[in-house]
C-alpha cells in the first residue's frame, strides 16, 4: 500500500505556529521525515524517536541533497510503504520547491496532500510588528527571492519593484543585499526608504535590526547577520520601529 506523501509547511519555526494538522502529521502520522535546514530544532523535538530523519538542508554554496535526490528520496520511500512527510520552513509553495515536489509526484503516481504552513514573510514580520500592507503606507505586497546563480546579477523588474507603495519582503537575499539595494536606488526608491532585517525570526535565537535600504546592508554585516535572514523594505517598517523603539 502507498500512503499519500504530505508536503508539510514547518512555519517560521516557533512550533506553536504550527497548524494542528501540521502537528498531527509530524507527531502521529510519519515514519519517514525530509527535512530542510529551515526546520528548527524545537519542531524536529516534536518527532517520535521512530522516526527516520533524513536531511536535505540546502544553504548558498552547498546541498546536502540535490533537489533530484530528494525527489527520489520521496519515491523511494513512499513506494516502501512509509508514511512519508517532506517538511518545509514556512509554506511550502512559497520559495520552498513544493510545487517541483509535488508535480514530481504527480508523474510518478504516487498521491500526496499538501499542508500549508505559515509564510516566514507573514508569521515573522507579524510577529515583529510589521504589517505587510496598510492602507496609509502599503498597499501591496511582493515576495522577491535574493538567490542568484553563481555570480550571474539578480535578474528582477527594478522599476516595478521601486515602487513607495509596495512593501518588499526579500528571501535569501543576505549575500545579494548589497546588489538589491543598490538597484533598487537606482530605479528610483528613496535612499531613505526604511528596512528592517530579522535572523532566525519567532525562534529564540531571533535578532533584527531596522535601517534603510541604503545603510542596511552595511549595518547586517557590521552585526554579522548569518542566514537564515529575512528583509523587509517600505514605509510598513515604521510602524515596527515606533513599536520597537
């Protein structure tokens, strides 16, 4: 019998903002976990000892699994019988390759569900104090990823995204920092357009700090930020600022 593989959104990575079907899966209804290196240690604590953990971290420079041995990995276990659950920081359509794992599946006839977790943009922004829309100061939202190939530049809509107007929430961007916010100045963004940075958000090792687009890249290296980082950019920060001053 082949259980469906669950494609499980791990959240932030404070386990209480698991949902409850999260939860139920990691802790009643898994025998094979594939884990990212988002995953905190507090959800992984969750897991019964019988679980079989496999690590498919992926950080800037090196991958513990290519995204083809994950794949296999899910289709070599689930064809085993195994209660299997792939488990994502965040949500795991979001960034996280849910939708290549989940298609991969697919063409392999082997049935899956996909639980969604909280956003890492939405549940560690929120949690600090940053509304990602607000109708005086953002009326939109747009999720960037920072990730670049090799030394190739970023290759995104610079004047669309220099817009006052919208909030920007950058993903994987700690090394390309300084590239983002050099063009997005020069597409037109106030220099003095604040920014705020948060390492390992809603976990106990949270840290952040707020600047502008300008300074900040200066400020994340002069604090030694180290991934994962989130960065958040538009006048929505204030409101974090005021709230964190």
């Amino acid at each position: 019998m082949i259980f469906p593989v669950n494609i499980v959104g791990g959240g932030p990575g404070d386990p209480e903002l698991l949902t409850l079907k999260a939860h139920r899966i990691l802790t009643k209804e898994t025998e094979v976990v594939v884990y990212d290196r988002l995953i905190s240690p507090a959800i992984l604590q969750l897991l019964p000892a019988t679980v079989e953990k496999i690590y498919a971290g992926k950080e800037a420079g090196f991958h513990e699994l290519s995204q083809d041995e994950i794949n296999a990995a899910l289709l070599k276990h689930a064809k085993r019988g195994k209660k299997v659950t792939r488990l994502k920081g965040g949500d795991p359509m979001i960034f996280g390759r849910g939708g290549e794992e989940i298609e991969y599946l697919f063409d392999h006839d082997i049935p899956f569900e996909v639980v969604p977790g909280i956003t890492s943009a939405g549940g560690i922004s929120a949690a600090l104090g940053i509304p990602l829309t607000h109708r005086d100061l953002g009326s939109s939202v747009s999720f960037i990823s920072g990730h670049k190939k090799k030394d190739q530049p970023l290759n995104l809509p610079w004047k669309e995204l220099a817009n006052p107007d919208v909030t920007l929430v950058i993903y994987m961007g700690l090394t390309s920092l300084p590239e983002i916010s050099a063009q997005l100045i020069k597409a037109g963004l106030l220099p003095e357009t604040a920014a705020a940075a948060i390492q390992d958000g809603t976990t106990e090792k949270q840290r952040y700090c707020f600047a502008n687009i300008e300074t900040l890249p200066k400020r994340i290296t002069e604090l030694e930020f180290k991934p994962p980082v989130l960065f958040v950019i538009g006048d929505v920060v204030k409101i974090a600022q005021k709230l964190n001053s």
